[in-house]
C-alpha cells in the first residue's frame, strides 16, 4: 500500500523519487506534528481584522459615539494545550550509555535533547521534517536537505544557543559511519551509512548534500530513525564520548541521570520550533525493570503510561481500565532461539570463543536443521503468554506485511530432527544456552526450550544473565546457544544487513549467497522487484537454519486519561512525542 506525503510516496515504508515544493514541506511539517499528538496551536492569537467594529474617535473601537462596545470573552477551548507541570514515564531497562550511536536499548534521552533531520509518525507510515525539511531528490542518488529556520542548540555551557548547522549533520553522520577516528566497531547503527556514501557536502550553513554510491531504497528511513539524532560535537570533544551527558537542539536538557532509578529533563525555555513547546516543564523517566512492580507502579500512578504484558495486562486493566486508553498492538520485539555465529568462512565459535568439536558440529547444516525443527515455537508461546502473540515465518515480523514470510518452512518435527541427527552420526551435543533473565517469562522460555532440545539429545545448561552483561556477551558473538529478543523495524533492510549482511552487527553467519540478496535488496528501488529480492534473501536466511524464529508477543498499551496528544511508537524505541505532550490534571 502506498502511503503519499505532500508529493512523495513511500511503497512499504521507504522512500522513492519526487519532488516536493517548500510550500509542500512546511504544509507536510503542520500535518505532521499533528499525525504525531494531534493538531498544536501555534501562533494563534486574537484578530485585529473583525469587519463589524466601528473605530470610535479614539481609534479603539466603540459605539462611534466615544462610549467603549460591550465586549465578550470567549469560553477557553476546554481541548487547549495547557503548559506545566511533570510528566513521569516509565523506562524499562537501564542504559548502558546515553549515546544514540553506541546504545542499544533506549534511545529516549536523545530523541528528548535532540532532533533528527527527518522522523517517523509513531505508527512508521510517514516520515516528516524534523530539523530540516523533506529533501529534493534531483536523482536517484542525491538528497539536498535544507535546515528548518532558527534550529538552535541548547543555551547552556559549551553549546550556548548557538545555531545547529549542516557541519553539525555532517559530524553526526560521519561519526554514526564510524568516519570521523573512532574506533570501529564501536557504534551499532554503522551499517546505516557505512560504505554508502559517495559525499556529504555542507555548499552553506543551512544545506546539507548527502550523495550515495549507488541506488539505496533504506535512505530516508535510516535518517528517520530514533537511532539517527543530530548529536553536539562539544560534548564529545568535552567528555571524550556521550556515554554519560547527550544533548542538541531537542525540547528537553538533560538534569540528572540518577543510575537505576531515574532521569530527569527540564524543558528548553529556548525550543526553536515553537515557545510554547514543549509544553511539559519536567520530564521524567522512572527506570522500573521488572514488569511486575512496573505494573504496579502504573496502577498506583507513578507514570502517565505503560506498555503491559500479556502476564500483567488483567491487573492493569481491573485497576486503570475506566482511566486510560488502551490499544492492543503486536510488539516488534520478539523471541529467537540462536545458535553459535560465524564469523568467517573457518567456522562457528563457542561460548568462549575458541574453536571446538561442539562449534564444529554446526559446521553440517543437517544438525542446525535438526535442532531448529526440535524447538515447537507454538507450544512455547501457548505455555508462556497463553497464546497472546503471533508465530513468525522469517526475519520480519508479520505486522509489516509488505515484506513478511507468510508460511511455515521449517515444521516442528521431532522425528524427523531426530532422524537428522542420526544421518549426521551426532549422538549428543553439549553447551550452555545464555539469556537476558529480565521477566519471570524469559526464564520459562529457557526451560522449556532446554525440554525440547533434550529430545534430541542436545543438553544444554541454563545460564540466565543481567540484561546489560548479557548484550556484552552476545555482541562479542561468543555463545553456543542463546534465545534471545531483537527488534524489528518497517524498513526490511534493517532486519536483513544488521543480522544476516556482510557487515552484520547483531549476529554473525558466513553466507556469500545471503550477503549477495541483502545487498540487492538495499539498491532495489523498484517496490515489486525489491520484494522479491526480500522474500528470497529471508527464505534462504530461514532454509540455512542458523536461528529458529518464534514469535512475537502482543503488547498492550495504557495511556493515562490526563496526558494528552502523546502517542506511543510501534517501536517503542522512539519517544518524539514528549515534545507536544500535556497535562491536563
């Protein structure tokens, strides 16, 4: 389905070519912030202009007799944004750092203290102006951004208020890409950019030219992307990195980040887009892991909204039901089962990174065949979340329907998985299966799996883990068996290159076939030709049996009656909605 934004279309979420008027751009911006947190007034106020007065000899307008008119005062519209106040959201798991290049968990505190050129609306249909408007694509490989008038940084010491700049994106992008000396590696969203870019030129303060080596249909949703913020030079330069400090030219600065327990905001007096945003004086974020005390935290009003699970959703409902909105929706964080990476052509790595004969055994894709086909990924999702999810075909999820495997490949075959194992002369396989131990629920996966595995004579030893060392290890690709909770996104690229391309970044498997597809696919801009490609990388990504994909679970989504105009991402990553949001208590 296409889906038009002010002359540009986007065929399954990315970004094919047109032209767009400035006209078009700002009238796109208006339309935009409200698809975000409905219609904000800006720059409403009384008319000079009404035709009926009658200017007495005064000039002031009367009776024309010198007597003053009666005057009325309008009902204020009860729907009005309302500034003040603290708004208190809830934050799931700590971050290990602030920077939106290197994080990978939450990029709240950066989509609160920054822009991005461009953004998503929270349901990821359209992509809007943020700090510049829509770009002019004179060709398939040239996107002329022009910032948005008197974008500003933060007034506070070394940024103080200065303008935001085109050497600004630049830095930003180049840093992302790992081009401007950092160390590479370090930063995970690299493959965004990385190797893409023919150019960036800065022709003006207020222009940005980003010219790609060859046709990229990901472009325009890369830079959308909550990972994807205009960052401050000054405070890498200060502090050497933004694991501790971010902020730009956002509606909210920083206060305090109180290590697992809170963040705190104040609002920028000084907000660029608007002097009335944002709206909120404090924004605060309560760090609340566990679901189950979050649960409660939100029935006793600690937070203005919350994202439940099925395992909570009856007791949030009893108690909040008659004062929130609720929209069920399917999550884009679902369940893997993973085993040991590649990292080259020589072969699969162990849990502690060294070759050995369990690593070697995924060598014979018949054993990673078998140990997929062991694992009844309904039977889980039944057991665990009562069903309260949908099964999933391949690396995309089944909500973004565009690109999305339809029909099971691999079937929950036990005989057969055992009959595989026997042709490969494997009589057992022994290691340990890692996981982020965050939810009672993660921890009856591993049990459950560990049951199914054992069928087949594959013993594994359970090694739940704190989510943050947990993501250490799994990004050091140095494990036998994990499951595992990734995300996935409208653009397919991201699902494909970030796992399954040359230059992965969250796991590791050497295929050249694979890498071929996922690189076709990422310069396809024709939507149909681009599916196919889609489909048939995902297919042989499925068929090649290095993961077991599951499920994914619904989510259900509770918004406090008072916090107005505030949207809750279908990625639950991004958090652009704090800059319109208001309390109306």
């Amino acid at each position: 389905m296409a889906v038009t934004l002010e002359g540009r279309t986007m065929d399954g979420n990315y970004w094919t070519r047109g032209r767009v008027s400035r006209r078009s751009m700002l009238r796109g911006a208006a339309v935009g912030t409200a698809g975000v947190a409905g219609a904000v007034l800006i720059g409403c106020g009384d008319s000079d202009d009404d035709p009926t007065a009658t200017p007495d000899d005064g000039g002031n307008g009367g009776n024309g007799d010198g007597t003053p008119a009666a005057t009325s005062t309008a009902a204020p519209d009860p729907g009005a944004p309302k500034s003040g106040g603290k708004l208190t959201l809830h934050m799931g798991t700590e971050p290990r750092s602030l920077d939106p290049h290197f994080e990978t968990f939450t990029p709240a505190p950066s989509n609160a203290t920054s822009n991005n050129l461009v953004r998503f609306t929270p349901d990821l249909t359209t992509i809007v102006p943020d700090a510049a408007e829509l770009p002019e694509q004179p060709d398939d490989l040239t996107y002329i951004f022009k910032l948005q008038p008197g974008v500003a940084m933060h007034d506070v010491d070394p940024l103080n208020g200065r303008a935001l700049t085109s050497e600004d994106v630049k830095y930003t992008v180049e840093r992302q890409t790992n081009q401007a000396g950092d160390e590479t590696g370090t930063y995970q969203h690299a493959y965004y950019f990385k190797d893409r870019l023919a150019s960036i030129e800065t022709p003006d303060d207020q222009t940005i030219v980003f010219t790609t080596n060859e046709p990229y249909a990901p472009f325009m949703n890369y830079m959308a992307s909550p990972w994807s913020p205009i960052v401050a030079r000054e405070y890498v330069e200060a502090n050497g990195d933004l694991t501790e400090y971010v902020g730009a030219s956002g509606p909210y600065i920083l206060d305090e980040w109180q290590k697992e327990v809170r963040m705190t905001f104040k609002a920028n007096p000084n907000y660029w887009k608007n002097p009335d945003l944002p709206y909120v004086d404090e924004l605060e974020f309560l760090i609340s892991p566990d679901p189950d005390t979050a649960a409660t935290q939100f029935i006793d009003g600690a937070f203005k909204a919350y994202v439940s699970g099925q395992s909570q959703l009856e007791r949030v409902q009893s108690s909040r039901g008659d004062d929130t909105r609720y929209t069920p929706a399917p999550s884009q964080f679902w369940r893997q089962f993973r085993m040991s990476p590649t990292d080259s052509e020589f072969g699969y790595l162990d849990y502690a990174g060294t070759d050995n004969e369990t690593g070697a055994l995924f060598d014979d894709i018949r054993v990673r065949q078998a140990i997929c086909q062991s694992i009844d990924k309904q039977a889980v999702l039944d057991f665990v979340y009562s069903g309260d999810g949908q099964i999933t075909f391949g690396p995309i999820l089944p909500q973004f329907t565009n690109w999305a495997l339809t029909e099971e490949l691999v079937p929950f075959d036990p005989a057969e998985a055992a009959k595989l194992m026997q042709a490969a002369g494997v009589e057992e396989i022994r290691g340990p299966m890692m996981w982020a131990s965050s939810s009672p629920q993660a921890d009856q996966i591993g049990e459950i799996i560990k049951r199914q595995l054992a069928e087949i004579n594959v013993i594994t030893d359970l090694e739940p883990m704190e989510t943050a060392a947990y993501y250490n290890v799994t990004y050091a690709y140095r494990y036998t068996f994990s499951h595992h909770v990734p995300l996935n996104s409208p653009e397919p690229d991201e699902n494909l290159s970030s796992y399954f391309g040359e230059n992965s970044t969250y796991f590791k498997h050497f295929n050249p076939e694979i890498f071929d597809l996922v690189r076709r696919q990422a310069t396809t801009v024709d939507f149909e030709e681009r599916q196919a490609v889609v489909k048939e990388a995902q297919e042989k990504i499925v068929l090649d049996y290095p993961i077991r994909f599951m499920f994914t679970t619904n989510v259900h989504q509770f918004i406090d009656n008072t916090l107005k105009d505030y949207e809750i991402s279908l990625d639950r990553y991004d958090n652009y909605g704090v800059e319109t949001a208001w309390l109306d208590a």
